[in-house]
C-alpha cells in the first residue's frame, strides 16, 4: 500500500510517501502502527483532528476499512478561495 503525506505532514515526517506491507483494518490502525515506526511518524499523527484521510482518492474518516486499499493520504483540512 502506497502511504503519502501533504503540506506539514510531509514536513515532519521528511519524505512525501512510504510503501508498506500492512495487516491495518482501518485507517486509524494504520495511524498507530505509523506512530510506533519513528518520533517523528508520532508527531505527524499526534493530533488527528488536524487531519484529513483519502483512501484510494475518496475523503474518508479515519474509521474506514482499508480491505483492498491501494493508497492512503493524509493531509491538513484544506481551504476555499
């Protein structure tokens, strides 16, 4: 599964996407097994209210199932203009 990152979770995490071998059932499961990969995975993920998840290119909540998940993106609320 490809993982990518956007804005300032790329920041702190210092590359913009992993690819991972994973047994997550949800999203929120793939958030904790990141956050015991580095201090830096911990920090990106240290507050998910100021996240926002894509599976396979859909907005979704962290809640949702990854069966058959090709990609995930996590990336900060977004602004209109």
């Amino acid at each position: 599964m490809d993982v990518l990152y956007f804005a300032w979770v790329r920041e702190r995490i210092g590359h913009p996407k992993d690819k991972l071998e994973t047994g997550a059932a949800t999203v929120r499961d793939l958030v904790e097994e990141l956050r015991g990969l580095e201090e830096r995975y911990e920090a990106a993920f240290a507050d998910l209210d100021a996240l926002r998840v894509a599976v396979d290119q859909e907005l979704t909540d962290f809640d949702a199932p990854l069966a058959g998940a090709r990609e995930v993106a996590f990336f900060p609320p977004m602004t209109g203009g």
